[in-house]
C-alpha cells in the first residue's frame, strides 16, 4: 500500500500538495494529519467528503510500502509515521520547497525546488501528465499556493508559482470560495478581544501624535491580534495603536503596534524592545514581563522619539568614492567596475557638479570618447538630499526621478551617499509572524 502525508498543524499548502499527491499518485491513500489550522479546518468540515481523505487509524501501517511525504522533509514535523520513516523497506518520496539543514528524511526520490509553494511543483507534474484538474480541486490548489505565497506577493515567491497559479485559474478555480477561507483568523475570539480593547480604550498624546495603548489578557495561542489591532487602531482613530496582550500561563506578552505617520515608526520600537517590523506595523513576543512596565518602556520609547533619530545622516555612506570635472571617462569605467557601483558624484572641491552612472555611458559612442573628461557625460542635473531628511523622503525622492542615489549635502557641501538598496534594507526588515 502507498500512502501520503504532511506536516502537523497542516496550512493550506500542506492540504494542497496532500490532495494534490493523490492525483499524482493514483494508488496512494492520502492521510489528514490530526492536527489542522483553523481556516484548513473550516475548509475541510465543508469539504472533507470530495476529497477521498483517510484518518490515520484507518489504515495499517504495517501494509505500508511507499510513503510520499510532502510540504516537509523533517521527521519531527510528521506525526505518527517513525517506524515507516526509519524502516529500509519503504520507499519514501519527498516534496518540498524548504530545504532546511535540519531535513533528516532520507528519500529514495525527492523532488525538491525552492519554489514558493510545494502546490506548484505538483501542479506542474499534473500539468505535464496532462492531468485534468476540477473546479474543486483548482481552487484548493490556488488556496495552497496563495497562502505560502501570500498571494504570490511573498519574497520567496518564484515566477513559477504564478505560472502554476494562471494555470489552475485557466481550471476555473473559484475566488470566492478561496476569499472566505483564505482570510485570516477573524473569529468570535478576536472579535472579543477588540471588544475587551475598546471598553478599556485611552487616548493620550506624546510628541504631538495621537497614541492609544491597550494592554489585553489572552489565554493560549491566539492568532489574528495584528488584525485585531489594525481594526482598533482604525475605530479609536489614533495616529498610532499598540496592544500588549499577555498570557499569564505561560508568562508570555506579544506586544504588537500599529502606525499611519510617517514620524512614528513602529518598526523601529519594536526592535529596541527585541522584535522587529517596519514603519507601519511591527511586534515584539517578551517572556516573564509585566504589561504595566511594557506600557511604560513604549511610553519611553516614544518619548525618546527613537524613529526621529533615524535620518539619512544616519543611513548614509561616507566618505564618498568622487570624481573631478576633469577626470576621463575610462578611469570612471574603471573605478565603477572595480567597485561594483552603478554611479558616483562628480566634484568640484566639495561641491556636486554632477552625477556620472553606468547610464551614461551609452552616450559615448566612439572609443575614443573614452579619454575625454566626465564633465561632457554626466548629468549636470543633480538630486541630492539634506542630513535631516527622513528615510521615507529619500525614497520618495529616488522613486520620482528615477534614480538610484541621492548625495547627502548639507551648506552646500557633500557629506555622504544614500543608495536605493539602504533605504531598502531600512523598510524591508523582516516581520516577524
Ligand atoms: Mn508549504
């Protein structure tokens, strides 16, 4: 006998590549885990019956001669199969998309890509075959590779990924039916929680910005509280809104923020407190602390106006890799190989009288160009940036004209370089989930 199975606390993409499998190899029974996500398992109490699932105990696992695990490659994450997973007489095959150091599933075949989601290199096998896939199928194999990819907007996301999610789209796979699942955990548990947040709602102002703290008792894992917080942040209508939410059982507190100004960055206090985030919205998961103190230590936070001290002064690069009016353009070339740098200011003492960038180079058009000075290539018109501005300026300004750095000028004088990929790195720290 063959069978399928996943990872415990299976998400869509587990459930997905499960089904999925199951076309894929016709003979094999394939197992639920026992442990599902909620929207998984709200998904399934509809539509269990169309997919042909078996529970664990409804097969002997001594019958079995292949195993075909997907969405993971690690024994800890599969419930229930150590004997089948350790034994030489079974045939294991591995789907994945992780890659993990930790992976120990010896596999005598795997099939493993970094592909966003696991669903798609299974979609693209049935593709192959020329496998007919049903509504129903096509919408719960949309619904894996939409919720590993977050909609393919994800950074793992892959170009193949979005192939195999126009494929199954051209399979009529319904959006409705995946909107209502897909949506995440907004259930009468959360919905209690903003209510508990809004009996107990204050507003105060610090550094002229409108600020709402709320501190919360939660029992147990309890997912949604960053759109719990979202929606607070919206009904109480403040500038900024963070919730302190702690499970005393477990001496846990997740603190988690929201921000709409520019002046308030979230990101930034969530990481002084240990977590992480960007401008808008970040969190913070604290042990053994009392929700009292964490009000204070944002209070404090925010008083000390940490995103304040952000400023392109503080992003920049110095001392600046220049070039004079005079120098010619094949020592430019030279310079910008040897560095990597796709542009570098032109100067006149400290003055920028220009930019020169790898673009410029398609001006020249005779070899012999290449011995004339910068001043005929570059581009007189410079954009530059005071100290003081914040990130957000920067970025803007780069995005408007379309350039990939700003020289940081104060008095007049060139102090510094602020490049496109540092105001990048600035906003696109990671969330943590
Ligand atoms: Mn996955």
């Amino acid at each position: 006998m063959e069978i399928i199975v996943t990872h415990k606390n299976a998400d869509f993409d587990a459930l997905a590549s499960l089904v999925a499998a199951s076309i894929v190899y016709p003979e094999a029974r394939p197992i639920v885990p026992k442990t599902l996500n909620p929207n998984v398992r709200a998904f399934l109490s509809i539509h269990k019956d169309l997919f042909s699932l078996f529970d664990r105990d409804a097969v002997d696992l001594a019958e079995v001669s292949r195993l075909i695990v997907v969405d993971t490659a690690q024994r800890a994450r599969v419930e229930g199969m150590d004997d089948l997973l350790a034994s030489p007489d079974v045939e294991i095959h591995v789907w994945d998309h992780h890659n993990h150091q930790s992976d120990d599933i010896r596999a005598a075949v795997l099939n493993q890509e970094k592909t966003g989601a696991v669903t798609t290199l299974l979609v693209e096998e049935m593709e192959r075959k020329k496998i007919q896939i049903s509504r129903i199928y096509a919408t719960l194999f949309l619904a894996g590779i939409y919720e590993d990819t977050g909609s393919l907007t994800f950074p793992g996301t892959t170009a193949r990924d979005a192939r195999a999610a126009g494929y199954l789209l051209e399979q009529c796979a319904d959006l409705n039916v995946l909107k209502n699942f897909l949506r995440p955990a907004y259930g009468p548990k959360q919905k209690q929680i903003l209510f508990e947040m809004l009996q107990h709602s204050s507003r105060s102002t610090l550094n002229g910005y409108h600020i709402s703290i709320n501190k919360v008792a939660v029992e147990g894992h309890t997912p949604g509280l960053a759109i719990v917080v979202d929606m607070y942040q919206d009904i109480v209508n403040v500038d900024a809104a963070f919730g302190i939410f702690t499970d005393r059982d477990k001496a846990r507190t997740m603190v988690i923020g929201r921000s709409e100004v520019e002046g308030l960055n979230v990101g930034m206090i969530m990481r002084s407190m240990g977590g992480g985030g960007h401008p808008g919205a970040g969190s913070a998961l604290l042990k053994e602390v009392n929700p009292d103190a964490v009000e204070e230590w944002i209070v404090e936070l925010i008083k000390g106006n940490q995103q304040a001290s952000v400023r392109i002064g503080d992003l920049m690069s110095f001392p600046v890799m220049t070039v004079s009016p005079e120098t010619p353009m094949e020592e430019v070339a030279a310079i910008l190989r040897k560095t990597g740098y796709t542009g570098i200011p032109v100067v006149e003492g400290k003055k920028v009288a220009g930019i020169i960038s790898r673009r410029d180079f398609r001006k020249v058009k005779k070899t012999s160009q290449l011995k004339a000075p910068v001043k005929a290539f570059m581009s007189g018109k410079v954009y530059d940036i005071p100290p003081e501005s914040s990130v957000l300026q920067a970025a803007r300004r780069m995005i408007k004209h379309d350039i990939g750095r700003l020289p940081v000028v104060e008095n007049g004088d060139l102090i510094g370089i602020v490049t496109r990929s540092d105001t990048m790195r600035y906003f696109y720290d990671t969330l943590p989930d």
